[in-house]
C-alpha cells in the first residue's frame, strides 16, 4: 500500500491522513484532514471509485467539520 500513500499524499488541499489498520480483523482506514470541503468531496469521489475497482465491499465514508477551538484544548495540531 506504499504506492496509493504516496498518491495520496499528491492530492490536492490534503494537510494530512492518518493511517489506521487492525490486523486482527482485517480492516483498514483513516483520517483525513483537508484544508477545504470542496477538495474533500472531491477526493471522497474518487478514493470510494478506487477502493471499489480493488474489490473492497463495504465502504464507510463521512465528512466532518474540525471544532478547531476543542480541538486546540486536546493538543491538535492544526
């Protein structure tokens, strides 16, 4: 999976993902952090799109908003 991290991490308006896996039963993910809405509905598009030619099934999406300011108070870094 280097190769689609390193994709990834060309996209556009991307600040940063954080890669989560549990082996135990085999499921992967992340958090995303995007510096705008637009490029994150965009990349939402796309990835979902990929992620279903590689044969995964199950695909579980949402969007957020960042509370910047409880975010601050639990040490984001943002």
């Amino acid at each position: 999976m280097k190769e689609l991290a390193e994709d990834i991490a060309t996209v556009n308006g991307l600040v940063y993902k954080l890669l989560t896996e549990n082996e135990a039963t085999q499921e992967a993910g992340g958090i995303y952090v995007f510096d705008n809405l637009d490029d994150a509905n965009r990349y939402l598009e796309k990835h979902t799109q990929r992620l279903t030619s590689f044969g995964f099934k199950d695909i579980k999406s949402k969007i957020f908003v960042i509370n910047e300011a409880l975010s601050a108070i639990t040490k984001a870094s943002l």
